[in-house]
C-alpha cells in the first residue's frame, strides 16, 4: 500500500509520511489533501475528534500512525481563575443529598512534539502563574517543602493541565458520518420504526416495566399489584404479572451483552458449576456501547509536566509505560493496531450473613475506557464475566491434594474463559465502536487486581512470598529488596515440562519459586506478563494492611486508653468522622473506617509521652508521619515521575524510622508481605497509570450491584441460574432505557449525527487537586430572625460572637473608608450605633467546584450553636452537638501588619500559606436591606458589601516552617488586650475549612470533649491529612 502525492506524484509508505512532505514542500502543486484510502478491510473515516479533543485539539505530529492530521495552530491553555468567585446561591434544604460529581466540561488546550510512535503531550509552564511567591517575595524566608518532602516547583507541575496528543490508529480522511450503534440496536427491537418505547405499547407501559425491573418491589409484590382489578387495564399495560413481563424482556428485547452459559467441571468424581459469558464479546460489549464512544482512549499517550519533557505525567491507563511499550511491539510486527487492555479482577465475597454463603465473581473492563467510567458502575464500564466454584473441595481427604486441586480448578476455569484472546491478541479482531468506526483490535491482558491471596492464586506464588518479584518471605523485612522481578520467560519454561517427567516438572518451579499448577492460565497468553500484571492495591494493602498494622502498633505504644481519650476529643470537622467511644473497642474495622482513621492518626500520636523520652516519641511521630505521607502519595489522581519520587522517599524515611518499634517492643520484624508491597506502587504507577485504575474498591463495590442483590432477588435454591438471569434483565432495561431516551432525542432533534443518548458532549480533563473552591449559599436562611442576644451570647445555645458590635462597627468604617488607619478606625467606631435587633443566619457554608467535581460538595463549614432534639424536649436531650468549624480564608498580603484585617472592595487569589489565615466561623448571617440603607446610605447596590458575611475569630499567622518531626503547622489564638481578634469577613473569603487538633498537654486533661476543645485549647496544629485536598494543598 502506498500513498501518493496529488502534486509531484512521489509515493509514501505511510499517511504520515505524506502529511511531512505537503508540510515542507515548496511545491505549489503539492497543495491538495491526500486521497482517501481504504486500509485492509476497514471502513476509512475522517478523524473528527474524541473524548480528549475535536478535530482542532490536534496537530499532524500528534498522530504518529497510520492517520493523518487535520489542522494545527496554537491553542493557548485555559486561563486560571483570577479573583474571587462570587457566591452562589442553591437550594434552601440543608440536609439534602450531595449530588454525584459530574463529568468534567473544560477542553484541553494542545501543545504538540514528534515523537517516536505512541504520542506525547507536555504542559506550558508559563500557562499559569504559580501559586507561590517569586524569588523577591521569599527572600531572607525559608521555604517549606510540599507534601512528602517535594520541591515546591516539582509540585506545582502537577496543578496545571497539560495539553493532549493522541487519535484512533486507523484514521483516515474520508467524508463519510459516523452512526450511531444505536440505530443497529433499534433495528433488531421490532416495531420500533413508530414506537420509541416498542416492545412496549406505551410511555407508561415502558416507565412501569423500568421502574418494576430496577426500583421496584419483588416479583411477586408486583405481581400483587398487577392483579388488583383494573390497574393493568386503566394504565394499559401489555403485561399482567410479573412473568408476563419477563417474557418481554427476554424474548424481544435484544442482547447487548451476552448471555450466560453453564460450564461443568469434574473433580476427583465430583461436578462443579461455572457461569460464564464470552470473554470476546463482554469487550465488544464494552467497545461498541454508544454511550461509552466518547470517553474510548485508542493509542497511548506520554504526558509532561515541562516543557523540556523530562518530567513525566501519569494518571489514566493510557499515560503508563505498559501500553506504548506494547503498542510498539505489535506495530513492528503487524502495524495498524488498536490495543484493548483487558483488566481483570476476582475476589470471594460473601452473599448471606449467616450460613456461609459465597460467591466467587469476576469482573472485565477494558482500559480504553477512562478511570472515571470503569470506577462506577452507573457508567457500565465494567462486566461480571463469570461466577467461579467456590468449592473448598472438601471431600478430598489429604490437605495437601485438596490445595494443589484448588489451585486447579481455578487456573482451569481461567483458562477457559481466557481462551479466546489467545489467537485474538497476536492476529487481532475487528472491532466497532458505538459511532460505526472499524479497527483491527488486540485483546491483551494488562492487569489482574486482587487482594494478596488473589494475587498469590493468580501468580501461582507461595502464600507469605512475594507475587511480584522473587523475594522469599525470611526477606521480606530488608528495604530496599536486593531480590529481581519474576522472570516470566523462566517461569513458561518451567510450567511447560508438565508433560515430562513429574519430579522434573515440580523441580522446576521449585527452581522459579512458583506452585506446580499444572497449566496456569497464563502460561500462553501473548504479551502478558503475569507477574508484571499483579497490581498494587490501596484498599488492602494499604488501609486493611500496613495501616492496620500501624494502628496496632501505636495502641501497643500509646496505650488505649489516652489514645482513645486523645481520639474522643477530636474537634468535628468536614470528613472527619469522631470516634466519641475511641477505636480500641472496635472489631472487624472496615477499609472505610481505616482510611477516616488515617485523617487525624498523627494529631494524637504527636507530643505522647513513650519509654525512652522525647527522642523515642519523635521517631514514632517521623515513622507515623512518612506511613501516611506514602499512604496519601499513593492515592494522588494524577503523578509525576518527581511525585513518585517522594512516594519512594516517604517509603525510606519509614524503613529508616521504622526500627522504633523494636526498641519499644512492639516488633521484632518486618517480614510482612504487605509492607513489602509497597516498594512495588512506583513501578506499578508507571506501568498503568496512578492507584485508582486498578483499586479493589472498585470490584468490592461491584460485589453489592453483580452479586448480593442478585442473591437477594432469588429463593435462595440453585441461586446461580437465578442470579445470572436477573442480571441479564436489569442490563437489558438499561441499555434499552439508553435507546429510549437516543430516539426521543431524534424525534425532537434535526441533527441526525446524534450518536449518544446523552446529548452534552463532555471533555476530559486530568485530576485537578488543586482546584479552587467556590462557595454555595442556599438561597434563604436557615434561621430568618435571630436576635442579637443569641448571637452574641455566650451559652451553648447560642453563637458566641462576643464583639459582634464592634466588628460590624469597624467592617462599616473600613468598607466607607479603606484606606483609614486602623487607631483612626477604632476611634470612630466607638461612636458606632447597630441598627440591627436580629439577623438571617446561615448554618452551612458548602464549597464546591463545578466545573471539576460537579455537584458534589467537596467541603463545607458548619456553623451552628447546640441544637435541641426534634421532639422540642430540653436542651439536655440534644440531637446535634454545637459546632463553628475552622477555616482558610483569603487576607491581604499588603494589609497583614493589622490584625483587625481591613476588607477592601476587590481580594486577590491565596498564592500559598501566607496568603491565609486560620479562622473560626462564629456566625454566617446577612444584612437586611433596611439595615443596610442605613449604614450604607449613600453608596449603589453594586457598591455595598457582598450579600453573605461571616464573624470570625483569628489565629496566628503560619510560622515560616512546620514542626520538624510531624511537618504540621502550629497555630495559637490571636489575643489582643486579653481578648480574641474578631473580624467581619466576605463569607467569599473562605477558600476551604481546615480542621485543627489540640496541642496536647502531656495527658489530655478529662474534662475536655469534642465539643469544646477548640473553646478549653488555645495552641494547635493545623492538620494536612483532613482530606486529600488538603494534603495537596496546605504544606
């Protein structure tokens, strides 16, 4: 196949060939576009963008395959938020449910290099003006470190967006309209040419169908309700029970994924059954779905951070090193090729509370589809591709058989399903994505996830050794492992002497260190290295492993009970959950409670008195320190090759910490594979991405969707035909519900390129740490008329704003007159008369970031007094604890020598920590417009003070440096003339709340709780581990 020149007529051997020469050429005839060609049998299409750009996101570098681009240019990339985000008014029902984050909006900007096949993409550094001060600003000042000991300038890298490169491999230009799977989908509904809602007769025939398939009651309550005289014929329904209605769905409501099929496995005289789809057609399932087209990712890419392109960006699957690492292997063997990698994960869970009761699932994606979609299982990125036996094979008398059997049966039912990208990975299939583009695809394994004895199960590695490289367990505890990777190659070779002599065959994965599993499933898989493809897991190794080990070990140092008295007394906080009975009594702790665990662990760990004095308890908070420094590293959305880095560097500083335990006698080793793990998170990031690509949260929450309520929707008698069953409908009703809604958009719609159901067209955009935050009102007050008794009271029923009359006194001056000095403010405002007798007040304060997070509230501030309990009984019958939360808000660099703090009419974005202060929201209230016309007569509506205010109560400016040991922050009352420094404040101000723990004075004394503490405390550190906004953050 060659490719020529409409001008001088040369000949190229590739598309992009030909796009350099009409790039350099000075030949005026040359100035045609290449022609249209047909490659193989594949259906050419005009290259018109994807879910990480349109067509004018891309330049001819950038697609460095057998396509061609389609325009260049610079692109600049988006402006940074300048100023402050006015506040923004919602719903008035406080205690209403978050929504879900939505998808991403921003497009990405391009910048564009010619690499070597896949693509890259860098950033512009200058693109952004960074959020620290320059070099005059810090001088003379010490500069802090960012999280896990990073340069500051290394970090910052990974707050701008960088721009994009990439393109499905077989584009071609070609004038032809993508279609919609859709309409392939319809085509097989019949009656569907005039009825959107067909099979069924009608909109609410087709709603209760829904509705009694994914919300409704049980079969039986529905069909109950069915049979009540006249419901079926006044709605017109074209069922009469629930039987009726799964008729329709089964008979004439296509299949978009496949079916299920029975398997049976013989052992030692006794059979077990597998439910198994097609591997081959759950990823066309996942391919070709209409809904899924836009997010499809068809050729990896290579991110930076600088413009140099040294520093490397890592996130979705596509960024890693495995997938262009494989793509250049198949394209020098057979060019043109589209890589599916394939994620499979398995795991036994238990279905009943009682009796047992197990189920073993395994799941498939794909990792064209981005993080974002295979990570919720509302976006159907994600297959239960079988339910294994979970048979312990109990009747095989000898232990030792019964686990060779086991490990068998296992790799023999894997096998099976496996089968089919055997041939498919090294030839390739053609594939259809849900906008009618072809492509030579090649189904390969990428990853297994699992937990540590899923792992070894997979691996065939013996339990307590390592499945990753070659370390034994006695090594477990040396750091860092002098052990190399498991060799794949070596380990082929072993496995394949199973046909020879059996004492040969075992000596030989003796010699590899791997179980004698007679045909691993793994062993003929092309380019897929089994051990390579074991994934780091946060859930499990982290949080249910070595933080669990951790907890133990400081409750053996501590002691319970000041740990659990320190751990009670906790101020609340957003996402900080309090422990108010401690966490030594806790039994079976969940991976959800151990993460809210890691969020305050250090705060009580610090200034504990130890065995051996302060130089003991220091090394356990710099041990307790560098844990969680990995713990939080690891969980970051998007790293860099800096950033992974530090992950390494926080793993050392550990090891080099770690030996405190020994000498308090907690340990007398670390042989523990799941501490060993850890040295293989950087190497893993690289291959595939960052953590959340490859979680086992993910499968542990599909266990709830694809297994236990399936279980609850049978008899519990030969559940597995039931289970599958039920699943198959509620995926029918899910896609059709797609369909329904794609044909409604027709009938309305003269745009007949409609390709989704979903008609807004979203853009990717990396993970986003740094995101600032906007803050969201509701739209009227929680409490319309509260007098000015109760806010400035002192009781636990009311709101404490001591000064709230001389602060509202200055804020007036200082709004009339910014630039009065602060002795000349004081003065005037002793004459001050409030026209005020009760204010609006608000209880929530919620910050949010729609354009990254969506609708979800990523902070908030509460800020209320001691609530009484709904049934009006006494105040001592409270339901809701009081609570004025700290927070980070915005001052004026150029103003700071005043702590009275001057607003002006216009603030400045925070650059870093100095920009900040420490606060604690005592009132969030607005001015009523009377009062207003009285104090601020003579200025315009544009010119008055912003809708919603807050007092506040100050703390002290950050020190230049955090303490040495734990790396936080101090902060102590501002006290002016024995009393507290109160502020009006913008409530806009507020950039995010910041949770602050007690400085603990030796035992922490018992009459403190976690509602006063902040009121008996005037020192303490300000903690970085609140949430992972704020690790990234505030440093």
């Amino acid at each position: 196949m060659v490719w020529p020149c409409n001008g001088c007529r040369k000949s190229f051997q590739n598309p992009a060939d030909l796009a350099q020469h009409y790039q350099r050429t000075t030949n005026d005839a040359c100035n045609s576009p290449p022609p249209s060609t047909l490659v193989s049998n594949v259906r050419p299409v005009a290259f018109e963008g994807d879910f990480f750009g349109d067509v004018s996101d891309y330049q001819e570098e950038d697609l460095p395959f057998d396509g061609s681009g389609t325009g260049s240019g610079d692109h600049p990339l988006a402006q940074v938020l300048k100023g402050v985000a006015p506040v923004q008014e919602g719903s008035d029902d406080e205690d209403e449910a978050d929504l879900a984050a939505g998808d991403a909006l921003e497009d990405i900007a391009t910048a564009n290099e010619a690499p070597d096949p896949p693509s890259a993409r860098t950033l512009d550094p200058s693109s952004r003006q960074p959020p620290h001060a320059g070099p005059d600003d810090m001088a003379g000042i010490e500069v802090p470190s960012a999280p896990g000991g990073l340069d500051l300038t290394l970090h910052e890298q990974l707050r701008a967006e960088p721009a994009h490169a990439g393109t499905p491999l077989n584009s071609t230009c070609s004038s032809s309209m993508p279609a919609s799977g859709y309409q392939t989908y319809g085509a097989k509904v019949q009656g569907s040419d005039g009825n959107p809602y067909a099979p069924f007769r009608s909109e609410i025939d087709w709603k209760i169908a829904q509705w009694a398939k994914m919300q409704g009651p049980g079969s039986n309550a529905f069909s109950d309700l069915l049979a009540i005289k006249g419901v079926v014929e006044t709605l017109g329904l074209s069922y009469k029970n629930t039987v009726d209605l799964n008729n329709i769905i089964d008979a004439q409501i296509p299949h978009r994924r496949p079916a299920f099929s029975r398997f049976t496995a013989e052992v030692m005289g006794e059979k077990f059954e597998m439910y198994a789809r097609p591997l081959l057609e759950c990823i066309l399932a996942l391919y070709s779905d209409p809904e899924h087209v836009r997010y499809l990712c068809f050729a990896p890419e290579r991110h930076y951070a600088d413009a140099d392109k040294t520093i490397r960006l890592y996130h979705d699957v596509h960024t890693g090193q495995w997938w262009w690492s494989t793509q250049k292997q198949l394209e020098s063997e057979k060019a043109g090729a589209t890589v599916i990698p394939i994620i499979l994960s398995s795991d036994k869970t238990q279905v009943t509370l009682f009796r047992n009761k197990t189920a073993y699932p395994v799941y498939v994606t794909i990792g064209n589809l981005p993080k974002s979609v295979r990570s919720k299982p509302k976006r159907q990125g994600q297959i239960l591709l079988a339910y294994l036996p979970t048979s312990r094979l109990d009747h095989i008398s000898n232990q030792a058989a019964r686990r060779r059997a086991v490990n068998n049966l296992f790799h023999a039912c894997m096998r099976h399903l496996l089968e089919p990208i055997r041939t498919a990975g090294i030839d390739g299939i053609l594939m259809t994505s849900g906008d009618g583009i072809t492509r030579r695809c090649h189904p390969i394994l990428m990853a297994y996830v699992g937990d540590y004895p899923e792992q070894c199960l997979v691996a065939c590695a013996f339990n307590g050794d390592c499945p990753i490289c070659q370390c034994p367990h006695s090594d477990l505890g040396i750091y860092p492992t002098p052990h190399p990777y498991r060799d794949m190659d070596a380990s082929r070779e072993a496995v394949n002497t199973r046909n020879e002599d059996p004492d040969r065959f075992v000596h030989a994965c003796d010699e590899v260190n791997i179980k004698p599993v007679q045909r691993p499933f793994w062993a003929d898989l092309p380019y897929t290295d089994i051990f390579r493809a074991i994934t780091s897991d946060v859930l499990h190794q982290l949080y249910q492993g070595v933080f669990k080990h951790l907890i133990a070990w400081l409750k053996s140092a501590c002691g319970t009970g000041e740990l659990d008295a320190r751990i009670a007394r906790l101020p609340p906080n957003h996402s900080i959950r309090i422990f108010y009975k401690g966490i030594s009594h806790l039994s079976r702790i969940s991976g959800a409670e151990h993460r809210q665990i890691s969020r305050f662990l250090l705060s009580v760990v610090v200034d504990m008195d130890l065995p051996g004095g302060r130089e003991t308890s220091h090394r356990l908070v710099r041990a307790t320190r560098a844990l969680l420094d990995f713990v939080f590293l690891a969980q970051y959305p998007v790293h860099s090759s800096a950033t992974l880095d530090a992950l390494d560097r926080a793993l050392a500083s550990f090891h080099a910490e770690r030996d405190v335990f020994i000498t308090l006698g907690i340990r007398t080793g670390f042989n523990i594979p799941k501490l060993h793990a850890l040295e293989h998170y950087s190497r893993c990031i690289k291959l595939y991405g960052t953590t959340d690509n490859y979680n086992t949260e993910t499968s542990e929450r599909l266990h709830i969707d694809f297994t236990k309520e399936a279980y609850r929707a049978t008899n519990h008698k030969d559940e597995y035909p039931q289970m599958t069953k039920w699943l198959e409908r509620r995926e029918k009703i899910m896609h059709h519900a797609n369909f329904v809604i794609w044909r409604e958009q027709q009938a309305t719609s003269d745009r007949p390129e409609i390709i989704t159901a979903t008609s807004q067209h979203f853009r990717w955009a990396p993970p986003d740490l740094a995101a600032p935050l906007e803050v969201k009102m509701t739209r009227h007050p929680t409490r319309k008329s509260v007098p000015l008794a109760d806010i400035t009271g002192t009781s636990s029923s009311q709101y404490g704003a001591r000064y709230f009359i001389p602060a509202l006194a200055r804020f007036v001056i200082l709004w009339h007159h910014p630039d009065w000095t602060a002795g000349r403010v004081e003065y005037m405002a002793e004459g001050f008369i409030s026209p005020l007798q009760t204010l609006p007040v608000f209880h929530r304060v919620k910050l949010r970031n729609e354009a990254i997070f969506g609708n979800e509230t990523v902070d908030s501030v509460h800020v209320h007094p001691r609530l009484a309990s709904a049934s009006g009984g006494a105040l001592g019958d409270t339901a809701i604890p009081a609570r004025f939360d700290t927070a980070l808000v915005r001052v004026r660099v150029a103003t700071a020598a005043d702590e009275t703090f001057a607003p002006a009419r216009t603030w400045t974005m925070a650059r870093d920590l100095s920009d900040t202060r420490v606060v604690q929201v005592r009132v969030v209230f607005t001015l009523p417009d009377a009062a207003l016309d009285r104090l601020f007569p003579t200025l315009s509506p544009d010119q008055r003070p912003p809708r919603h205010l807050a007092y506040v109560e100050w703390f002290s400016r950050f020190t230049a440096n955090p303490d040495h040991h734990s790396k936080m922050y101090k902060v102590t009352r501002s006290i002016r003339d024995s009393q507290r420094v109160a502020s009006i404040i913008p409530v806009r101000l507020i950039e995010r709340s910041i949770h602050l723990t007690p400085k603990w004075p030796g035992e922490v004394p018992r009459h403190w709780t976690s509602e006063t503490v902040l009121e008996e405390c005037s020192s303490f550190y300000v903690n970085p581990f609140k949430d992972g906004h704020t690790y990234f953050n505030v440093y």
